[in-house]
C-alpha cells in the first residue's frame, strides 16, 4: 500500500493505523465501510447504543467493538480513541460516505512525519451526497476558522488523521457534535500542522441523523457555538 502525500507515494505497509468509527445504527453500511479497509488499517467500532444489530454485524466482520452508553458523536470517538494502540489513528463517519480506501490519502502525511492533523475535504460525488444547509453551514465554520487561527481550512472534514498521544494531551472536552470543532481548534492553538487534501464523498447508507436534516445540523451547530464559545473566551 502506498499513500499519496504531495505527489509522492509513500510506502506504509508495515505501520498499523486504527479507524475510529463512531456508529449509532449503521448495519446497512457496515459490510461496504468493513470490507474496504486498507490493509494494517484496524477497525474500531463505538457502538453508541445501535438497536439494528450494529455491533454483531461489526464484530462478525471481524472488526474490534467497543461500547460507548453515554450517547453524542464526541462521546463515540473519545472511546475509540482510549480504547486505540496505533501511534497514528483515523477517524471515520461509519454511514458508507466516505470509502476507507482512501484512509492513506488521510494518514500518510501524519505517518510521514510531514503533518500532525490532517483531514479529507470532502468532494461529493452526486448533489444529493451534501445537503445544501449543510455545505453552507461548514462552509460557514470554515471561513470563521481561517479568520481566527489562520488555518487554511475548507471543509471541518469528518475523515481525519492525527497521533493518537498527541490527540489525547489536547483534552478535548465536547462530547457532542462540537468535537471535530474542538479538536481544530485546539490543534491549531497547540501550534499543530493542519493539512488537507480531496476525499470522494458519497451519498449515506440509511437516514442521516445530522447533517441530511435541518434538525440535526442546528443541533450540531449549537454544539459548535458552544465549542467556539469556550475557545475564545
């Protein structure tokens, strides 16, 4: 396997890599999202409290599970991230929008040494992949980012790569959805090299619970003032 890093591939295939994947009723994406791992990129599902059989489908996959009770997407991905042991961890939505193929676009600037977080701008493959609320809203987010930290950021990309250490020294303190958010804005205060590159971005399997309905995205949203709030205080 070998990983694209500014034009030039990189050879990573001795290097584990654990895949946070936050997952709240996700079967019907789970044989897609599982069976297109890369290889040495392990599987972590959180199961959030799924009631469609998520986590024997994912355990039967041979992906490692792990219970998460307390529910919010932040919650999710801070126990994938204690329950890692790779240096370098991913985190990816588990609804089959991104493929983890291309998990080494992601990863390797962080295995190379060359990046400390780096996301996937997502580049949707069909108009119904991105709802229009919710590209502007990150758009939004992005804008303000720039502004603030000088991080040259266009999408608060969910598929993201950092060192798992490194992540847990930031102490992110949301829970919820204001978690990626955090996580930036920590990074980019810790004076962290923040990257990104395109990444396909497909339509969901099954019905978004966030950004694909105008209720979710303002809870989201408010998780992310609240983020901001913090922060800049």
């Amino acid at each position: 396997m070998t990983a694209e890093t500014g034009g030039v591939a990189e050879s990573w295939d001795a290097v584990p890599v654990d895949v946070i994947l936050p997952c709240l009723d996700e079967a019907g994406a789970l044989p897609f999202v599982l069976s297109r791992m890369p290889s040495h990129y392990r599987a972590i599902v959180v199961d959030n409290g799924s009631s469609d059989g998520s986590p024997e489908v994912a355990a039967r996959l041979g992906a490692r599970v792990v219970h998460e009770p307390h529910r919010g997407f932040g919650a999710a991905c801070h126990a994938g991230l204690l329950a890692a042991t790779a240096d370098v961890v991913c985190f990816l939505d588990c609804d089959g929008s991104f493929d983890p193929a291309d998990l080494p676009k992601v990863a390797g600037p962080v295995l190379a040494g060359r990046a400390d977080l780096f996301l996937g701008q997502r580049r949707p493959t069909s108009r119904g992949a991105w709802p229009p609320h919710a590209r502007l809203a990150n758009r939004l987010l992005a804008y303000r980012i720039r502004r603030a930290t000088g991080v040259a950021l266009r999408d608060l990309g969910p598929m993201r790569a950092a060192r798992r250490e490194a992540l847990l020294e930031l102490a992110i303190a949301d829970r919820r959805f204001g978690y990626p958010l955090e996580m930036v804005l920590k990074a980019a205060d810790a004076g962290w090299r923040i990257g990104e590159t395109d990444v396909p971005y497909a339509p969901r399997t099954g019905k978004s619970k966030v950004t694909g309905t105008i209720g979710g995205t303002v809870k989201a949203v408010g998780d992310m003032r609240r983020v901001w709030k913090a922060a800049t205080e």
